[in-house]
C-alpha cells in the first residue's frame, strides 16, 4: 500500500534505456539502488521509519508519474518509457518481491516532494528544479542500521498485461 493513505497514481513511467525495459517487460526485472540522498535526522513531523537517523540508508526504485518527452533528455541513456497502465498491481508485485528478497527491511511508496521538506524525510524530498519529474519513489530500510546497503535486482513476473513499451519519438 501506498504511503500518506493516498493512492498511487493511475499510471507510472520508468524512463530508461530500451534494453533494461525490455527486461522489466519481459521478466519484471528492476533494479533497487541505494538512495542518492543522506537522510537527516528525524524531525517532529516525519514519519517513522522513513525519518530514521542519518546512519540509514535506503534502496529505492524511481518512476514518474507522469507522460512527458522531456524527461528523454533529463533522464540519462533513456532511450524508452515503460507505462505501467495498473500501478495497484505493480505496487503490490513490488513490494511482495522486496517482501521476499529484503526479509528484514521495511517498504514505502509515496510521490516526492519538490522545495520542501517531506513529512516522510530526505529520501522522499527533491531539489525545485526538479519538479517536472513528477517522480514516485517506492523506497526500503534496513531495520537495523547495522545492515549494508547494496544494489539488488528483484524479479516480479512477466507484466506485459498490465504495462508496454513507448520508445523515445525522434
């Protein structure tokens, strides 16, 4: 489930190159990173886990929510857009293969926020300047801060009935 009980969006977008969409397509491959981002010490109006201390660090999956050919050029090597048509579906799949693959980490999901500070903490806050990403950031911790964090890939099944491949248009 989605976080802040609001719904995902109707429809998600991953933009990337045409060879790791074909992948995700074909195998429901995806790849979860650590986070870019250090996470600050929690505020008075963050929530927890998600507000953890700066020790914790995340793995995250990226998408958008939105359709927007401009990305093409912000967003490197992508070279196709992924459309997730049923985001519910996808959401759960997710979050059941990280449920699997990550047994003691705890998962999220919830839309970034841009110029301000997100009541789900650093890892779900973003720069202005990047706001046209419109970006929906499933996201996982560690539940001890003792574990390492390291890129994995999770595998959730062939979805090609609830999603397609859009190439770049030239």
């Amino acid at each position: 489930m989605s976080s802040q009980d609001l719904p995902r969006p109707r429809k998600l977008y991953r933009y990337a190159p045409q060879a790791t969409l074909q992948r995700s397509l074909s195998a429901g491959e995806f790849r979860l990173r650590p986070a870019a981002e250090d996470v600050r010490s929690a505020a008075n109006n963050q929530i927890l886990p998600f507000g953890a201390p700066a020790a914790a660090n995340f793995l995250t999956l990226s998408l958008s929510s939105a359709w927007d050919e401009r990305l093409f050029d912000e967003i490197p090597d992508a070279e196709a857009c992924l459309v997730i048509h049923d985001s519910e579906e996808f959401g759960e799949r997710i979050h059941k293969a990280a449920r699997l693959a990550l047994p003691n980490w705890t998962g999220i999901d919830a839309s970034v926020s841009y110029g301000v500070t997100s009541m789900l903490g650093m890892a779900f806050a973003r720069d202005r300047a990047l706001a046209r990403q419109k970006e929906w950031l499933f996201a996982w911790r560690p539940m001890s801060t003792a574990m390492s964090v390291h890129a994995i890939v999770i595998a959730i099944g062939n979805i090609e009935n609830i999603a397609e491949l859009r190439p770049r248009a030239d």
